[in-house]
C-alpha cells in the first residue's frame, strides 16, 4: 500500500533540503540534486519499505545508490558529442564512492557537538598531536584524548544511523 500523498509530502518538505545538500556536494549540479531528489522520494513513496532505522539514514542511502546509478549508467552509455564533434569531458568524477563516503563524513560532522567536531577537525584533518591540538583549542591535553575517544564514537553512531556500513 503506498503511502499517502500528505506523508510524501511531508517526507520531502522535512528532509528535501537536507538530501538536496548532500547530492549537490557530490555532483555540483543543480538539476541532477533535485532529480535525484525526486527519484529517492519517489522510490520511498512506491516501495513503502520497511524502514527500521532512522528515515533520514534510509533516504541518504536510497539518494547514494541513485547517484551510483546514475554514474555506472552513464558509464555503459557512449560518449555524446558535441556540435564540434569533440566528446563532452565526464561531470562524474571517478572515484564517486570516495567522493560520496567524504560528503557523508561531513554531514556527520555537522552533526556533532562543536566540541568533539573541533577535536576531531584538530586531530584528524589538521594532523595535530594531543599537545598541539590542546593548545590550539585552549583545553589540557587529557581534555583532547577525553573527547577525541566520545567524538568518534558519536560519529559511528551518527554513521550507522545514515546507513554508513563499514
């Protein structure tokens, strides 16, 4: 039985926005947000899963998989050309798993407290040691251990609640 129009509704003016950022830092492209965008509500709207977990995890992982469709389709489809007759260059990057685990971990980011988020920016992304990092943010050094240990176990959960496997 398929959900009602108002539940869709409701599911794309909830989350739309959200899905739209996240298939927009894969792909840059506006249009291919919003179809893929259309696509993930509509597979929702048509299959009426099971949904055990979080909607919002089951909708980014649905819009994941709608991306790497669209990519491997495009990849079995011959090149178009253009009026000049010069193949028009891939918008797709090659590495698109890569690039779409990336825009996950950062929405998870965003997700976490601005605390652990720093810690995590200072250790991980900006190769700080322990002691660099404390001082950089001000905070002792066990400070740093204490919540770089709870920051990447909220992450997982926020991963795991997104649909992330690992």
């Amino acid at each position: 039985m398929p959900l009602d129009e108002d539940v869709v509704a409701s599911i794309y003016r909830d989350h739309g926005a959200a899905l739209r950022r996240f298939v927009l830092s894969a792909s840059h492209d506006p249009q291919l947000a919003e179809d893929v965008v259309q696509e993930t509500v509509l597979r929702v709207w048509q299959h009426t899963p099971e949904i055990t977990g979080s909607l919002r995890s089951y909708l980014y992982r649905t819009a994941r998989n709608i991306m790497i469709d669209n990519y491997r389709r495009a990849r079995r489809r011959p090149a178009e050309t253009l009026e000049s007759g010069l193949a028009e260059p891939a918008a797709v990057p090659e590495k698109v798993d890569e690039l779409l685990n990336r825009v996950l971990v950062e929405e998870a980011l965003l997700r976490l407290s601005k605390e652990h988020r720093d810690v995590l920016v200072a250790l991980h992304y900006r190769r700080f040691t322990v002691n660099e990092a404390a001082v950089q943010l001000n905070i002792p050094s066990g400070t740093v251990k204490s919540r770089a240990y709870y920051a990447v176990r909220a992450l997982r959960t926020i991963l795991d609640e997104m649909g992330v496997e690992r």
